[in-house]
C-alpha cells in the first residue's frame, strides 16, 4: 500500500507539471485551445493590475500572431506629501535644485495636500536610478505618469530620462500648452491643449509595441518605423523633472515587462476589415503596418460597422487592450468591451471566432459563421416559374 500511494503521488506530480507547461488551452479545437489562452492572459494581468494597483495591458501583435501581457511594475512614486517630501517609495531620496520647493500653502491651487513646484526653468528634481529598478529578461520599456499644472507658457523638457523617453512642453501659445513624448527618435504629440493654471493627468508608455503619451486619457501614439523600434537601455539613468515653470503631483515611474506571451500557433488574428480569406491565405501580412493603436480603437460596446471592402491603406499590426487599477477595461480607453477575432483552417474550410473581453474583465467567446464587416451571403437564385404542361 505504501508503494502504491507513493507511486500516485508521483503521477500526480507528473501531472500537474505537465498541465503547468501545457497551459489551459492545450487541449480541444485550435481556436477554442486560443481563446482558453487569452483568458488565462487576461486573468493574469487583471490580478496583477487589482492586487498591485498599477495599469497592465495585451498586446495584440497582429503580423505574429501572437498575444503579449504587458504589466507595470512599480519602479517608484512621488506624493510630495507628509514631512519628508523628498522621499518616495522604497526609501528613494529625491534631490531637489535650483529653487525647486515642495509648496503646501492652502492658497495655492494644489491637486492635494502639497506638490512639487519648478518656478523657472532652471529648477530641477532628480530621480536617482536604484539598482533595484533593474529588471532581468523581461523588461520592455519605461510607463511614467503624473500630475501637470503648467505656469508659463514656454517650450522646454518637463521630464527626462536620458536617451529612454523626453517628455516635453513640444508647443506653448499665451494661455496654453501642448505636451509630447519622444523616445529612439520617434515622437507622440497630444490633441489635447493644457490650459495655465490647471491641473491634468499625463501618462507615458514606451516599449518595444509602441510610444504613447496620454493627457486626461486621451491617446495619442507615435508612428514607428517599419524597420522595427527598441527602447534605450535605462540601467543606470537617472529621471530629472524640470524644464519649464510648473508643479507636478503624484509623480510615478514604472517597468513595462512582457510576463507572458501566447503564440497562437494555428490560429490566425484578424483585424476588423480584412478579409479572413486574405488572412488565411496570407496575402494580408503586406498590409499591416508597425503603427499601435490605443484603446479606444480595440472595440466600442458593439461591434464595429462594415466597410465598403478592405482598407485601401496599411491597417495597424498592434493593438492594446488596456486594463485600470482595479482589473477592469480601462474606461479612459474603452468606451465598452474589446473584441478579438480569431479564424482557424479545418478540413478546409475557414472556421471563425469572436473573443468578447466585457467590461469587467470577464471573457467569452462565440463561433461565427461571419464577422461584422463581411458582407452577408448572396441570396439563392429564384426559380424561373414552370411553363404550364398538356397534364389536365
């Protein structure tokens, strides 16, 4: 008896390895194997999103055919509150020059409690880099984001990290300015005009998919180059905030790092518009470009509508889902739920798939006969009436 249970627990063992390196979609038809994929992906990134309060994001790499879980991990963060505002999280000692001071006074227009204010452009705080922030193999790039009240309307740097991302005041008028992110020599300029004397949100992403630059959830994102994109090393870079009269709040800087990636294998991602014959056969490919697309173009609360044939122009190869703090669809990002269609090639014939990813994270997925912006099928010839016979 005792060799039997051992020899079970041996196969138990054994078994649990296997389904840990087979994963959950390893068995079944390819695409209900894809689907089962993407949501363990999305599973993933929303308990690391709720648990560590940080934004997380899939990647839809459309040219690969592959899905990537992009996470934050928190390098370190500024409040500028309580006694000792030049220290953030993890004991990171802030080092404040030129006249940079932490204002507290209730007659200044402050996000909350007190905020790190630059007076001139001369004025400076730096972020040393810790070797703690180093992050081994999985590292993507550099998520930054803060809170902006700009004082002047002048062109300068409002926060820089070396060669790995320049966030700057890229065009100023008298009562407003407009913010931009570059990074490898490609730039991402906000629609959206700040106003003087207000405060906003900016948020920046740089990695490998993409350079994006947010300002009170508004996306805007760069144009890569077809040749592909890297982001510069940041090992050893401190961070300098100044540049340009201003004060900044809640000031927080993250590692981008890819914790998964599900290669599809068999089964093919399709983006709305092209045709899932064209992908199948794989005379699509020429037509994706490098350019990521942010969330509110990933998909509304229904699907989109059909145009009059496939796009004329290059499609984007890279898509984000976004996902808040709290594991949910980002709703500064999507105005709904994000819908991902798969086909598949069995026994011939082109199989499709719809992966619904609702609102609040949950997952479905449905078989179609065809997507939204595929033209229904032609109705059946009607039958020529019968001439009338000699049968009384």
């Amino acid at each position: 008896m005792l060799e039997l249970l051992v020899v079970i627990s041996i196969l138990i063992v054994a078994v649990l390895v296997f389904a840990t390196f087979l994963g959950p979609g390893a068995t079944g038809p390819a695409l209900e194997r894809g689907a089962r994929g993407i949501r363990a992906m999305v599973a993933n990134v929303r308990q690391n999103s709720s648990i560590r309060k940080v934004h997380s994001e899939l990647v839809l790499d459309y040219r690969n055919d592959q899905v990537v879980a992009l996470a934050r991990r928190r390098l370190v963060s500024f409040a500028f509150d309580g006694q000792q505002n030049t220290v953030g999280s993890g004991n990171v000692i802030g080092v404040p020059s030129a006249g940079a001071l932490i204002q507290a006074s209730r007659t200044y227009l402050l996000r909350d409690g007190a905020a790190l204010e630059l007076p001139d452009s001369q004025a400076s705080f730096t972020v040393p880099w810790m070797d703690h922030y180093d992050v081994a193999g999985d590292y993507e790039g550099i998520a930054v984001s803060f809170d902006f009240f700009p004082l002047a309307g002048t062109p300068g740097n409002v926060v820089t990290m070396g060669s790995v991302f320049n966030i700057s005041v890229a065009a100023a008028r008298d009562n407003a300015v407009k913010l931009a992110v570059s990074s490898g020599g490609v730039t991402a300029t906000s629609d959206s005009w700040v106003a003087l004397y207000r405060w906003c949100t900016v948020e920046i992403a740089t990695s490998r998919y993409g350079v994006s630059i947010y300002v009170d959830g508004r996306v805007n994102e760069g144009q890569l180059p077809s040749s592909g994109f890297s982001v510069p090393s940041a090992m050893g870079t401190d961070t300098r905030i100044g540049g340009v009269p201003c004060r900044i709040d809640n000031f927080e800087m993250n590692s981008l790092i890819s914790s998964q990636t599900l290669d599809l294998g068999s089964v093919q991602l399709v983006v709305p518009g092209v045709s899932p014959q064209l992908e199948a056969e794989g005379a699509a490919e020429g037509i994706y470009d490098a350019k990521p697309q942010g969330g509110p173009t990933t998909g509304g609360g229904t699907a989109p509508a059909p145009p009059p044939g496939l796009p004329d122009g290059p499609v984007p190869a890279i898509v984000h889902v976004h996902f808040d703090t709290s594991g949910k669809l980002d709703p500064a990002r999507h105005d709904g739920a994000a819908f991902i269609y798969l086909i598949a090639v069995e026994d011939g014939e082109i199989v499709r798939m719809v992966v619904t990813i609702h609102t609040l994270g949950a997952v479905t997925w449905d078989y179609v006969d065809r997507f939204p912006w595929e033209p229904p099928p032609a109705p059946p010839p009607k039958a020529s009436p019968k001439a009338p016979g000699n049968t009384p």
